[in-house]
C-alpha cells in the first residue's frame, strides 16, 4: 500500500499548495500595509528582517516614531486582531531589541509595536502599540 500516504517528513501536494497560497497571501498583506502607512507619511527601514529571535515583517519610521509592525491575515477581521499570542509577543520584543543594538543609527526616543490586521476581503485595522502590555 505505498502512495496512500506521504511518507513521514513529507508533505502532501495539497498542503504545499496550501502553505505557497499562505505564503503569498502574507506578502500581499505586507504590502497593502506598507501601502497603508507610507500614505501616512512612515518610511521603510526594512522588510521581512529575520534575527536569532525571529522576523519583523515591516520596520517604519516618521519623525517621531520607530515601528515595528506585526502584519496579520485571517478570514475574519476579528481572528486577525487576536492572532498575536504572548509567546510571539516576547519573540518580537526579543527581535526589536536585537535589531535596535545591532543598527543603533535606527533608534529613536519613541519606538512602539503595531499590528495591521486584514480579513479575507481586504478589510483593516490598524492597532498601536500593541505590546505594550506584555
């Protein structure tokens, strides 16, 4: 009986196409909401940076501010805003710092986390300084 089942390790053609349609579903958000704050007059510093600690999507900045943004997609406005959980939360505190000691020329007085969420049909919301309560 071989070909049922993938083998162990392996996945199947369907969960590639899955996680790829996943994947760009994540980029196209990533840019709706790079969009959505350059009109709001922020700068990209840098996209999709990976550290030991894990992966900012976007890092802005305007005059006042430094932000790391968290950019979330689900099929429900609703499961978007509450998709960011404690453990990722500390991960992307962990991963600010980490990029704030190792370009120092990126730190600002004012620096905060946000989230941009979207649901399926495009829909937004933009939450400010979200881990400021962890």
């Amino acid at each position: 009986m071989t070909g049922d089942r993938p083998s162990a390790g392996h996945s199947s053609p369907l969960r590639r196409r899955r996680g790829q349609k996943a994947y760009e579903s994540g980029l196209q958000a990533e840019q709706q909401a790079l969009a959505l704050l350059q009109g709001a007059g922020y700068h990209l510093l840098g996209q999709r940076l990976r550290t030991p600690f894990g992966e900012v999507d976007l890092l802005v900045e305007n005059q006042h501010w430094l932000v790391g943004v968290e950019v979330k997609r689900r099929r429900f406005l609703s499961d978007s805003t509450t998709a960011l959980h404690p453990r990722q939360a500390s991960r992307l505190l962990k991963t600010l710092d980490y990029l704030l000691q190792t370009r120092p020329d990126w730190g600002r007085e004012n620096t905060r986390f946000d989230l941009i969420a979207f649901d399926h049909q495009g829909q937004h919301c933009h939450l400010q300084d979200i881990l400021r309560q962890y």
